[in-house]
C-alpha cells in the first residue's frame, strides 16, 4: 500500500513537472517596461567661484511603456543632494532630478548619483564634475 501511494505521488509530480507551459512569443509582447533615459549622464559645472550657486537639473524621459517610478537616489557625498518627484513619470513625460553641490569647497570635483527605479537596466549612475576657485 505504501509503495503504491509513493508511485501516486511521483506521478503527480511528474505530471505538473511536464504540464508547465514555456512562456509564447504572446507572453513577451505582453510584458511593459519604463526606460529611463537622461538627456545627458555627465554635467560639467567648469571653473565655479566658491559660495556660488550650485543647483543643476539632469532632465530625462521615460521611454518605455510603462510609468517610471524613481524609488531612491543616492550620491556618492553629503555634499551633494538631490531633490526629485516621488510621483510616477508616465510613458513619454519628462522628468527633471535637480542637483545642489556644496561650493565650499576649493579645488577638482567629481562625484556619482546613483538612480534606483523600476526602469529597465535597474540603476543608473551619473556624475558631475568641476573645479571651484576662490572668490576674487
């Protein structure tokens, strides 16, 4: 009685193992995606006077076809922070992440702004760079 009850079960088994359906062509055109595309990736601030204003957008589009949803940035330093809608990009709409660097600081910059979000490709990483002088 158990091995028969053993070989029931095996059967089973077996039996949803090989009636699972390998995902149709139907299935693929199906799937919606957002895709996060920025205007530019790199934004160079140049030579900047030190104390001066610091703020800069990184502007982008959602590409895709479905809404963008920008869950967190991260920056590579306190001294640059991020400002950025919360809501929803819908397919084709543009958004806008804006930037304010701390120009307190004398000399070369470089730094890196991480964007998570539900778009294709997961993250994306951007960077903005310059050199702050003292003020004359």
């Amino acid at each position: 009685m158990k091995q028969t009850l053993n070989i029931a079960v095996i059967l089973v088994l077996a039996i949803n193992f090989f009636n699972v359906a390998p995902p149709t062509e139907f299935d693929k055109l199906d799937s919606k995606v957002a895709i996060l595309k920025f205007k530019t990736e790199i934004i160079d601030y140049g030579t900047i006077t030190q104390n001066s204003e610091g703020k800069l957008l990184f502007t982008f589009t959602n590409t895709g076809d479905a809404p963008l949803l920008i869950t967190k940035v991260k920056t590579s330093c306190g001294c640059t922070v991020p400002s950025y809608s919360k809501a929803p990009i819908q397919p084709g709409n543009q958004g806008e992440l804006e930037i304010k660097y701390d120009t307190k600081r004398l000399g070369a910059f470089t730094k890196t702004i991480t964007v998570m979000s539900n778009a294709e490709g997961a993250n994306k990483i951007l960077k903005i760079k310059g050199t702050i002088v003292a003020a004359k």
